[in-house]
C-alpha cells in the first residue's frame, strides 16, 4: 500500500524546522506522523484516538 503524505498546512518554508506529514495508513491501522525533512526516518503509528487527543492538546497548548 502508498501512503499518501500531506504536509501540514503550518509547516513553513524550505528553512523551517518544524514540518510535519500525515498520513493515512491502512484501513485500521491508523495516523502516521512523521518528519517532512526526513521521510526515510520512520514514522509515528496513532488511532484515530490518539490523533484527536493529539490535536486537541495542540490547540489548547499552542506553545507546544
């Protein structure tokens, strides 16, 4: 199976350290998180749970 990665509309430029794909993994496997700079490096494995957990702590800790 591909996965389609989509980077994150709040990742900046080609000089910003902070770039984050998502992608859909296998029906029920999950969220992969990973790093857009480096894509060979693996990936983070989340449920949909933890991805929404995730995101909600995220906007309510935007410091983060």
């Amino acid at each position: 199976m591909t996965i389609m990665w989509r980077k994150s509309s709040y990742s900046g430029t080609a000089d910003d350290d902070v770039c984050v794909e998502l992608g859909l993994l296998a029906a029920g496997a999950g969220i992969g998180v990973r790093d857009s700079k480096n894509p060979a490096g693996g990936h983070l494995t989340l449920s949909p749970t933890e991805f929404a957990a995730l995101v909600t702590d995220l906007k309510q800790h935007p410091e983060h």
